[in-house]
C-alpha cells in the first residue's frame, strides 16, 4: 500500500472535469462501435468510457502514486437538470394513464427490496460477519445508492459495526457499474424472446420523430434550457423552504415536481415547449452525468476486499435478473413496455435512477420509444423507491435487534 507521505495529489477543476467527461463520452461512443458485444447489448456509452477512465485513473494511482480526484460540482447540476427534463414530459393526462402502472411497479419494487436484503442478510451470515452488514450488501447500496449508503453506514458505524460507510460506497459504485452493464443484454433478452415491437400510438410516433430529428430552431432551443434553469433554480428554492420547516427531500425530486407544474401549465395555457430540445437536453445531461460519476471511481480503494465483493456482486446481480426476467416483465404486461422497464428496473435496484433511465434510453434509441417506461420508472426511482426502502431497512433492523444482539 502507497503511504500518505508517498502520494501526489491532483483535483481536477469543474471546467475540466466537464471537458474530460465528454471526451470519455465519446470514447465510450466509439469503443461500443467498434465492439459488437458492447453495441449489441446496448450498454451506455458513458458506462464503457467512464469505466475505461476510471481503470486509467487507478492505473496512474498504482504506478505513479498520483491520486487524481474530480471536482463534481457540475456533475451534481447536471443531475437537477435531467430530472428537471423528466418532469417536463410528465404531462398529467399521459400521468392518468400510466396510474395502474406506477402502482404495480411500485407494488413489485417493494416485494424486490424486501429480497435484496434478505439476500445480503443471508451472505453476510454465511461469511459470519455481523448481519447489519448483510443491509449494507442490499437496499442499502444498491437500490439506495451512495447516499443511503453514506447516511445509513454511518448509523451502524455509530452503533459500532465497524466499516460498514466504506462498504456500503464500495457495493454502491459496483452496483453503478453493474446496473448499467445488465439492464441492456436483460432488455434486449426479453425484446428478442418475445419478439417485441414498439406500440404504434402517435404520442410514441411523435416522439419517435423527435428523438430522430437534427436540427431545431435557436428559439426553442434557448426557451428550454431558459425553463430548465427556473426548474433547478425554483426546485432549489422549495428544497431550501421544506429543508428550513424540517422536512428533507432531495433536491432532484423538488426539480422534476417543478417540471412537472411547468409542462402542465404550459398546457392549460397553449404553451407548447419543444419535446425535441428537451429530449435532447435530458439524454446530454444523463450522459455526462454518468460519464462523471463513473470516471472519478477511486477503484483502489474498492480493491480491497474484492473475493467478497464480487460474489456479493453476482449474487445480487443474478436475484435482480430473474426477477426483472420473471417478476417484473410479466407484472407490467409482458409487451413491449413491459421488457423496457425491466431493462430499467435492473438499472434502479442496482444503481440508480440515472442507470435506469440510461438502460432504457440504449434500448429504445433501437426499437423504439416507450412512454410508459420513461413516465414510471423515473417516478419509481425518484421517489417512491425511497420511501419503501427507508421502511423495509427499518424493518429488518428491527428484526436484526431482536435476533441477533
């Protein structure tokens, strides 16, 4: 191991994190042209090249003692802003009609984390390690991602499992990776076996016909991200406000709620805003953000431990692929939507709503759009996915005092 006297440090500025991340962009862009297995089973661009930066990145730690870190401020905007987009195309009317589907998503999500911890429970036991560690290798870190995992590995920390904050970040940056490496070979799986098509509405055909379009006008250009901006400004606002009244919500959901107010109004007041623009800002914005997030991974600090990181890993990965297979896939409907927000759901019970969203948007840049998906799995992941796994953690917490202290 290097010392600390050893090591030369290095942060890379905001502005420059933002040019190297679309760089790794479209490295990630050009790697997945040129590898057909890549290309073939739809994995995110910005999960080949972030994953090849951050594996330079160590490199360069290992041989050089150089630790090279990101400045993320930008990275963290960026997130406000997808979300704030994801809230500008939910219009209440596609809403109504998506309301049996949020509810059974919602429904099968909760049955799911309920598994995942009973999964990281029984691993941890088996290795005779304490089971609040089993939490930590469940829905703590991997549908909970790195702040469930910061916030609740230090609540067992304080109540004396030691290490339990690094292994919960180290489950949630493999999760990152591994959601967004799965969801697209699971989606493709269930598009190819069912022989799946993309439904033929015209709100899918319109939106179809945006995402193909390449050229728009300065106008709208410039009138979405004005909105965009109001989204993260106004939702920033709001979060301070519930934040000062004792009520925590993150600062992305306060963004998409906004979005959503904007878009509908926008409606009631024959408003039309541009659905290709925002198309474009969200798929920018989601892209960059993960190229970010995946290429300041400090994997050196993740090595440590690894024979029982990767069989925790593989496990966790095969239970969420059965289950997005046979669970998820047959309780939306077993059609076209249905495959696409399995593709989804892999990316939200292992990493987050962004690798969800990236699984779908790989998928259907294919096959075709599917606005039940991109309506409720963002839903899901942004906000009740969190509720259900604050309870379910309580729960077995509850169960783990009860049984084994």
């Amino acid at each position: 191991m290097n010392s600390a006297e050893e090591i030369s440090k290095i942060l890379v500025q905001p502005g420059d994190v933002l040019m190297l991340s679309i760089i790794v962009l479209f490295i990630g862009m050009y790697i997945n042209k040129k590898i057909r297995l890549l290309s073939e089973n739809y994995i995110p661009p910005s999960v080949t090249g972030g994953l090849l930066c951050s594996i330079i990145v160590a490199l360069i730690y290992k041989s050089a003692n150089v630790e090279i870190s990101f400045d993320l401020q930008i990275r963290d905007i960026l997130l406000l802003v997808f979300f704030s987009t994801i809230g500008l195309s939910a219009k209440f009317k596609t809403l109504v009609t998506g309301g049996k589907a949020l509810f059974t998503l919602t429904i099968v999500a909760f049955i799911f984390l309920i598994i995942q911890n009973a999964t990281g429970i029984g691993i941890a036991l088996l290795f005779d390690a304490h089971p609040a560690l089993g939490l930590m290798a469940g829905s703590v870190s991997f549908a909970g991602g790195h702040g469930t995992a910061i916030a609740w590995g230090s609540e067992a920390e304080a109540a004396g499992i030691a290490g339990a904050g690094a292994i919960g970040i180290i489950f949630a940056t493999f999760g990152l990776v591994a959601g967004g490496i799965l969801g697209g070979p699971i989606g493709k799986w269930l598009i190819s076996k069912n022989n799946l098509q993309s439904g033929s509405n015209d709100e899918s055909q319109t939106q179809q016909t945006h995402n193909e379009e390449t050229a728009e006008s300065l106008q709208h250009t410039l009138a979405v991200i004005l909105v965009l901006a109001i989204c993260v400004e106004v939702g920033h606002l709001v979060n301070q406000l519930l934040f000062a009244e004792g009520v925590l919500i993150p600062g992305f959901l306060t963004s998409m709620f906004v979005g959503i107010i904007i878009t509908n109004l926008a409606d009631v007041f024959k408003v039309q805003l541009h659905s290709a623009a925002v198309d474009r800002a969200s798929n920018l914005s989601l892209n960059i953000f993960l190229s970010m997030s995946l290429m300041s991974m400090h994997l050196w600090v993740l090595a440590g431990g690894a024979t029982a990181v990767m069989i925790v890993l593989f496990v966790q990965m095969l239970i969420i692929a059965l289950f997005a297979s046979l669970i998820v896939f047959r309780a939306m409907g077993r059609d076209y939507d249905a495959a696409v927000i399995s593709s989804g759901f892999v990316g939200l019970g292992l990493g987050a709503t962004p690798v969800a969203i990236a699984n779908m948007t790989a998928i259907t840049s294919r096959f075709g759009y599917s606005v039940k998906a991109f309506l409720v799995v963002p839903l899901v992941g942004a906000f009740f996915i969190d509720i259900l796994n604050a309870a379910v953690i309580k729960f077995y917490i509850n169960v783990i005092t009860k049984w084994f202290s």
